[in-house]
C-alpha cells in the first residue's frame, strides 16, 4: 500500500526513564480505517507506548509521523490531538463533578481550532449519548454512574472532535464480562462505523481478536502476531 494509506507511522521508537530502557525500535504503521491490538504484561510499556503514538508523551529516540506529519519537539502536539485524536484512558479521566454532556462537550470547550457552531457539537453529543445507550443520564452527575456507564461517557469525549485515530488504554479493565462486551461492540462497531483508526491496549484476549492485527509487547520490543 502506498503512504498516502498509511494515518500513522512509528519508526525506531525506544523509551528510557532514568537511563532504564521501556523498549527499543519499535516499528509501527497504522493503515486507514484499520484496528491493532496491543497485548503484553503489566508494566511492559503498553501505555508508554501509547501515550508515545498520541502524542501526550516523547520518545527518547525514533520518529513519529501522523497524517504525514512528522511530529517534532516544536509540533503544536495540543492542535494534533485536537484534530486528529481521540483518546480513551484506562482509569476514565473524567470530571466527576461534571454531567456526561459536559464531560463530552469539554474538548470541544478548550479547543482553539473549531469553526463549526456550538450547536453542532450538542448535536452531536447527544447522537453519541444515544448511540451508547446512555442519553437519559446525560444531565446526572457523572460521579453516580457505574463503571461501564463512565466508560461510555468516556468513549463518547473521545470521539466528539470526529478523530481519525481512537487510542483506547485497557478500556474494558475495569469492567465486568457483560459490560466488557458491551464496550468492545461498541468500540469496533463505532470505530468501523465512522471509519476510524482503533489502537486498543488490552489484557482480553476476545477484545483482541476484533482487531485486524495483533502486537504483543515482550522482551522491550513489539511482536506482530
Ligand atoms: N513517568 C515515568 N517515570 C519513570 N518510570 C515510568 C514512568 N512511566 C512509566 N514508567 C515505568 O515504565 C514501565 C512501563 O510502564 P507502563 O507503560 O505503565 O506499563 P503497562 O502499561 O504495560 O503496564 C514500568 O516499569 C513503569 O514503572
Ligand atoms: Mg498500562
């Protein structure tokens, strides 16, 4: 496939904290429209790595382009995130103190880039609401909704700027069987739906089976398959 398919690619990457190696040359091309799934143990790097790929933290060494661009020390790397991704994190990040509508709606608040209508955006969040089953606890404090309730609130934030790449930490973790499935349909189900780019962190092997690939962190460095 030519690169014009390719939405993100990881070359040589390798992390050190303090001079202690996370892994090393990681190679890494994310097709248009495609899923992968990274598997490894618990304290393999599996959140370094994709906090390295959405661009919330750096690589010691290694390249990073998403959409072409190579992402540098002086990349505006907020404006990146807000226009090209959405990211869904392990422990929901969340404001409890907030409704859903309002956590949803609050990238949407900070960013400088948007020149569409407020009442766009409104719209938008409450067909997500819906989509995710969860429109009649738009206005509740989110602070009272379960587990599997925040994690739909939280899928819902990441996918309101419409990104191109869903990054999901360990999305269904936290959560029992019945609402793991849940999540993984409706991830991959929103994901191929709307044509975007899934990197989903799990330890659940079914949630990985959904992806088109398959990566296992192991030994400092990613294996296909
Ligand atoms: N900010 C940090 N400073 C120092 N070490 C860190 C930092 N973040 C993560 N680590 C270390 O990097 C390793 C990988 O962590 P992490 O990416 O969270 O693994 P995983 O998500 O696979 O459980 C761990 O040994 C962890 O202690
Ligand atoms: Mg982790």
């Amino acid at each position: 496939m030519s690169s014009k398919g390719i939405v993100l690619s990881a070359k040589n990457i390798s992390k050190s904290y303090n001079g202690k190696q996370i892994f090393k040359d990681i190679n890494l091309q994310l097709y248009k429209g495609k899923s992968i799934a990274i598997l490894g143990a618990s304290g393999s790097g599996k959140t370094t790595l994709l906090h390295i790929l959405s661009t919330l933290d750096s690589s010691s060494t290694g390249d990073l382009n998403i959409h072409q661009q190579p992402i540098t020390k002086k990349t505006d790397k907020a404006y990146i995130r807000n226009q090209h991704i959405g990211m869904i994190f392990q422990a929901y990040h969340l404001i409890e103190q907030l409704s859903p509508l309002d956590n949803i709606l609050l990238p949407i608040k900070i960013s400088r880039s948007s020149t569409k209508p407020k009442s766009t955006f409104y719209q938008r969040a409450l067909t997500l609401l819906e989509t995710l089953q969860i429109l009649h606890l738009k206005d509740q404090q989110t602070s009272t909704l379960s587990g599997g309730e925040k994690q739909r609130v939280a899928i819902a934030r990441a996918l309101i700027n419409n990104p191109s790449i869903v990054f999901a930490d360990e999305p269904t973790g936290n959560l029992d069987n019945k609402n793991t499935q849940l999540i993984q349909g409706l991830l991959f189900d929103l994901c191929s739906k709307y044509e975007k780019n899934l990197v989903i962190v799990t330890h659940n092997q079914t949630v990985a089976s959904f992806a088109d690939e398959r990566y296992h962190l192991v030994n400092n460095t990613l294996c296909n398959g």
